[in-house]
C-alpha cells in the first residue's frame, strides 16, 4: 500500500556525494511532502537589501533536501518524479549577483528585489506588470556516478540544477538511475522564471511540495525527459508577445544580443529602470532557438508575454 511520508527542511546537503546516506527510504509508488529553505540557505530574508549580496556565503548555497532513497532502484532504471502540488511560503526574491547571469559585463553591481508572494497567483515587480506564479523546483536529481563533493551547479545526465520551469505542478519528471536507490534530492524552488533564467536568479523562495515517486525498472534514459500539463503558458496565452531577437554563429552571444535589445524595449517602452527590465527577463522572458539550420547564423528570440502589463 502507497504511503505519504513528510520530510521538514531541517535535513540538508549542500553537494552530490555518493556518501550522503538517505535519511528516508520509501518505496515505489509513494509519495514525500517535503519543505525546502530557498537558495541561499536562509541568508537572505524579506527584510534584506542589496548589501547582503556582498558577504553570501557561497558554500551554502543550494541546499537540498534528501536524499530520498527507493528501494530497489539500481543504474538501469528511471525514477519518475509526479509533481503533485506545489506551493510558495509567501515571499521570494530575485538577485542581480556580480559576475553571475547571462549579461554579467553589463550589470557589475549587486541588485535585489524581494517580492511579497502573498497576494495570490501574481508577484508584482509594479503595481501594473504582474508576473504570474508557477512554482516549480530549479533543482531535481538523484546522485551522480561517482559524485564526491560535487557541486549542485551545473546539471548533467542526471538532473540537478536544470532550472526547467516547466516542471510545475502535475508535471512529471524521469530520470536515470545512477546509483543504487537512486538517493533523490531537491530545491532551489522559483515562483517564477523566464526559459533561460537570464539574470541567474527566478523569484527564490523557499516551498513545500507533494511528489510521488515511481521506479520504472528496466527503462534506461539517457538525460532527462519530462512531461508537463497542457498548455504551456495558459496564464499570459490571451495577449500578444514581443520578440527581439539576436542573431549570428554563437547561440550564447545571440541570446546576450536578444537580451540586451528586450531590455531596451522594456526600459523604453515601459520606464523600467535596467535593472528592473533584466530581473523582468529573467522571470517572465523566454529565451527561444528559432532557427539553427541555415548555414551556421543561428536566431535566438526573447519573447516577451504582454498579458503582465495593466492595460
């Protein structure tokens, strides 16, 4: 008989290790609600300004609840990962980090917005642009082959920090089995998030979720897939869209170029300040490879939903 199992987010770790002994073992078929603390492991709170950035201790960063371990789970297999519900703890926030996100020459100083989720299914960066929340966990993966003190970012074969906002509520996740159990972990939760995550940071919240796991014996994937609910982007689907687009024989600097022509658009057209218009790429903007077979000049497209803006 499937069973739920609760785990509080006072049980962390911080890097993949093969080491980390899972501190609940379920069975395939059951469900964990589990909480998670937000990103930056508590550092930052609603009370925070821009100086906080300065002293983050970078080490704490991604903390991960588990691992949850299923028995029977051995390399071979895929887990699948039900994303059940999913929920904020009514309050977030969003970083512009020295150095970090896909336009770090152009933004060298820290920048921090704390967004108040309490105002039901919408943050507001203005009182006339409300980004629509759909909570998803940035982070999802079990433990790499291997794994000794690894860090959490970047992702790989196994998942970890994929930062794929579509893994929303009733979405489902697969991955491939590594190691035995397959020792799940996750967190980094968003409330919101563009495709791309342009300016390193969603919203970061902390989150408590219902997943229900399946262990799919036998099936080998080689990354991994998902399935989400449908349609893809129902709350922004009754207005048009704005695309810039950067072009060119490099899919990185083309999406720097997208990027940086959204934020004019949004500074020009909507009295944004920068710094406000890449937070706004990052969590409403999808980045977007519109064409990458014509001779080596490759288009990347921001596109921009409409529907977030008053009137």
């Amino acid at each position: 008989m499937p069973r739920t199992h609760r785990w509080s987010d006072e049980r962390v770790h911080y890097t993949w290790d093969v080491g980390n002994e899972p501190a609940l073992a379920i069975d395939s078929g059951d469900t964990v609600v589990v909480w998670t603390r937000d990103v930056s492991d508590n550092q930052i709170g609603p009370d925070s300004d821009a100086s906080v950035i300065a002293g983050l201790d970078f080490d704490r960063l991604y903390p991960l609840a588990g691992p949850i371990g299923i028995r029977g789970a051995e390399p071979g297999d895929t887990l699948a990962i039900e994303v059940l519900d999913i929920h904020t703890q009514g309050w977030g926030w969003t970083a512009v980090l020295p150095g970090l996100g896909l336009l770090p020459d152009d933004f060298p100083d820290a920048y921090l917005r704390i967004f108040d989720l309490s105002h039901g299914d919408v943050a507001y960066l203005r009182e006339d642009i409300a980004i629509p929340l759909e909570p998803f966990f940035g982070t999802m993966g079990v433990c790499p082959a291997g794994a000794r003190a690894q860090p959490v970012m970047p992702p790989g074969t196994f998942g970890g920090n994929m930062d794929t906002r579509q893994l929303i509520r009733g979405s489902t996740l697969y991955l491939p089995v590594e190691v035995p159990e397959a020792l799940f972990s996750c967190g980094d939760a968003h409330g919101a998030q563009g495709d791309g995550e342009v300016c390193v940071t969603g919203i970061e919240a902390p989150m408590f979720a219902s997943l229900r796991f399946t262990l799919q014996k036998g099936r080998a994937i080689p990354a991994p897939q998902f399935r989400t609910p449908a349609p893809l982007t129902p709350r922004v689907d009754s207005a048009p869209f704005y695309g810039t687009t950067g072009v060119g024989g490099d899919l990185y600097v083309a999406s720097q170029d997208a990027i940086r022509a959204m934020i004019v658009h949004l500074t020009s057209t909507y009295g944004l300040g920068r710094e406000d218009a890449y937070v706004l790429c990052s969590l409403a903007v999808d980045l977007k490879i519109s064409e990458i077979v014509d001779a080596g000049q490759y288009i990347v497209s921001a596109l921009l939903p409409e529907a977030i803006f008053a009137g």
